[in-house]
C-alpha cells in the first residue's frame, strides 16, 4: 500500500503538471488577425475583451468559495473541460455576438478553476513536508513550468496559424482536455469549507471581512496586487516601444520571445533565492527593477536601452513564483481558494484605472507609460514594503 507522502507526491505533479500545461494558449499570437478575418474593429476587440474581465471579475469569489465548500478537484475538472468545449466552439464563430459568447463562456470556467492550483499545491506540498520553505520552492517551480509551457504553446500557434486561424483555435482545447484528465487523477483530501452563514453570499463577506482584519494577510494581498499588476500595463505598449526604439517590425515576435525567456530566468532566480528571504525582501526586489527600467525607459528610449527591458520580464517570472505563496501562508486551510480568488480580484480592480492611466500617458509619447508606470506603483509599493517590514 502507497504511503500517504507517495500518494501526495503523484498527486502534485499532476497538480503541477495539468496547471503548466493550461497556463498558456497555443492561438494567443493570431487571436487578433482572426478577430480582423471574422470582421471585428479594434473597438470591438477590446469591448470583448472587457465582457471577459467583468465575468472573472464578478465570478472569481463565488467560485473560488464554492471550490472551497464542495470540491477543489472538480471544480479544475469541471473548468478544464468547460474550457476545450469554448475553445472548440470558438473556432466555429463568425462576428462580433459569437466573439462575446465564447470569451463569457471562458469566463466563466477559468474563473472555476482559477486558484484552484495554488490552493492543491500548497495542500500537498505540506503533506510532504510541513516546512513553508519547501512550498514556496513548489510554487517557484511551478512559476517555472507556467512561463516555460507558455513561450512553448505560443510557438506552436504561429506554424498552426499559418496553416489556418481557426486549426490553431481549436487546437487550443488540446492542453485544457489533457489538463482536464489530469485532475481527474489528482486524490484531493484537502479540507472542506464549512459556511458559517446559511447564505453564500454572507459567508464570502465573512471571509473577505475577515482576511482584510488580519494584517499580515491584508499587507500581503495589497503585495501580490502591487505586484502582479506593476508588470501589467505595460505589456500594451511593448510593441510601440520595440517600434519607436528601432526594432524592426520582422522581428517583434523574436522581441516577444526573448521576453518570455526572461520570465523564465525569474522564475528560476525565485527558486534559488526567494525561498530564503523575508517577505518585505521578497516584494522590494522586484519594486527596485521595475522603477529602475521604467525610469530609463522613461528617459531615453532607443536600441540601446530597450534591452532593460527584460527586467520586467524577469520581475513578472519572480513575482509570479514569490507573491502568491506569502498570501496563502496567512491563510487557513479551508479557505485558500477563496482567499487566493480575492487576491485576484484586488489585482484586476487595480489594473483597470492603472492601464488607462498607463494608455492615456502613452497617447501624449510611448515613453510616459513607462513613467507613469514608475508613478502609480512605486509609492504604493513603498507603502506595502513598509507594513511588511513590520513583520
């Protein structure tokens, strides 16, 4: 008979393994010219785009609380699968209703499944061993084979969708079923939510309320916010950058590339280094890279310094693998996913006045986004490390 350290082992990396593999999405690098094949405007790109956010946004809680009270492992099946069929449906649409209908529909199983990973990871990385060091180790590796799986499936999108737009579409569902099966095989023995209110509603309140009283936990759900987001904006206006700089429109993607290849070196210094140090240093190291390439960029911009910036590709791959893990150590058992659906939350309602903002200064001259990028996050960031330090 499996020991119970065996049987959480196999079943972290299927945890680990179904998250890479639908971290990223084989079409993301033709979306647009089919969205302009089908006849969509830019206006209408972006009004389906936000029809997509608004469903995360409102659905992230609500899920993650019901992952936590019924079933984390199902609610991955459930979002995976739900995610292929959208995929595959995706690939049969013409027009703008069809566009709306597949992104609402994808919307509403990521927000299913979204947390559910961090959630399992950190449950059997403690089954194994107990120390948070060798959780947030998982969680740096698992950062690693998220960038790593997503620069390899965006690579296999640009031959696909040579061939044809929608092959690469619906190819996309492939990850999501093997995902899918995946979680099937996972033994989740996590411990269940038990509401204290007989309404759904009042019982994420509760938990929301109680999370934000706490504030070690709230100091730590503003980081991943501030965190996460200060690379976010900016990605936007990368290509404009690559143009103004000098950077030949042939080899854009080549530029894209590269970037994701520095997520990678993030994640991977994350891994080595991240693991040993204090939470406030954790978040501070990549506050500094980020003000220091946004500040040059801000200031000269040509081929000789666009190069600088990768560091935001490096603070994506280490805030990806640092933050989430500082969140979940504050957080119970039986309401991680909840709470990791929060941080999400708080995240997205940041990004959307900082891109506008990010935008708006990008209209005056590409450069201001970087500036204005430096202008938003780095007094908050500040803030934040400030409170950190106090732990």
């Amino acid at each position: 008979m499996k020991s119970k350290a065996s049987i959480a082992a196999r079943s972290l990396r299927l945890v680990i393994f179904e998250s890479a593999i639908t971290s990223g999405l084989i079409s993301m690098s033709i979306m647009t010219p089919f969205f302009y094949s089908i006849g969509l405007s830019n206006a209408e790109i972006a009004l389906s785009q936000a029809f997509f956010t608004i469903i995360v946004s409102l659905l992230n809680l609500p899920m993650g609380w019901l992952a936590d009270h019924l079933s984390r492992k199902w609610a991955n099946v459930i979002g995976d699968f739900g995610c292929a069929c959208g995929h595959l449906l995706y690939a049969t649409i013409h027009g703008f209703t069809g566009t709306v209908i597949c992104e609402c529909w994808l919307g509403i199983f990521l927000s299913l499944s979204q947390g559910v990973d961090f959630t399992l990871l950190k449950h059997f990385s403690g089954q194994i061993n107990s120390e948070e060091q060798y959780f947030r180790r998982q969680s740096a590796q698992l950062a690693f084979w998220h960038h790593l799986c997503s620069l390899v499936l965006i690579l296999l999108g640009g031959p696909l969708g040579a061939i044809n737009f929608r092959l690469a579409i619906a190819a996309s569902s492939i990850p999501y079923f093997i995902g899918g099966i995946a979680s099937l095989l996972v033994r989740d023995d996590s411990a269940k939510l038990c509401p204290t209110h007989d309404n759904p509603i009042r019982d994420m309140l509760r938990i929301i309320c109680s999370a934000l009283s706490k504030p070690r936990l709230r100091w730590r759900l503003f980081a991943y916010a501030v965190g996460r987001e200060m690379t976010h904006g900016t990605i936007w206006v990368l290509t404009p950058m690559l143009l103004l700089a000098g950077v030949p429109l042939t080899i854009i993607s080549v530029a894209w590339a590269i970037d994701s290849v520095a997520r990678i070196v993030g994640s991977r210094l994350a891994l080595r280094y991240a693991t040993r140090l204090r939470g406030d240093r954790v978040f501070a190291i990549p506050l500094l890279l980020m003000t220091a390439s946004m500040l040059v960029l801000s200031f000269k911009l040509n081929l000789w310094t666009i190069g600088i910036y990768l560091l935001m590709g490096v603070v994506c791959g280490w805030t990806g693998a640092t933050l989430m893990p500082l969140v979940q150590e504050e957080t119970p058992p039986d309401e991680q996913t909840t709470v990791v659906s929060l941080a999400k939350v708080m995240g997205q309602i940041l990004y959307v006045p900082a891109s506008l903002a990010i935008g708006w200064a990008a209209d005056f001259a590409v450069r201001y986004a970087a500036f204005m990028t430096v202008v938003i996050f780095l007094p908050l960031g500040l803030i934040i490390l400030r409170h950190l330090q106090r732990e």
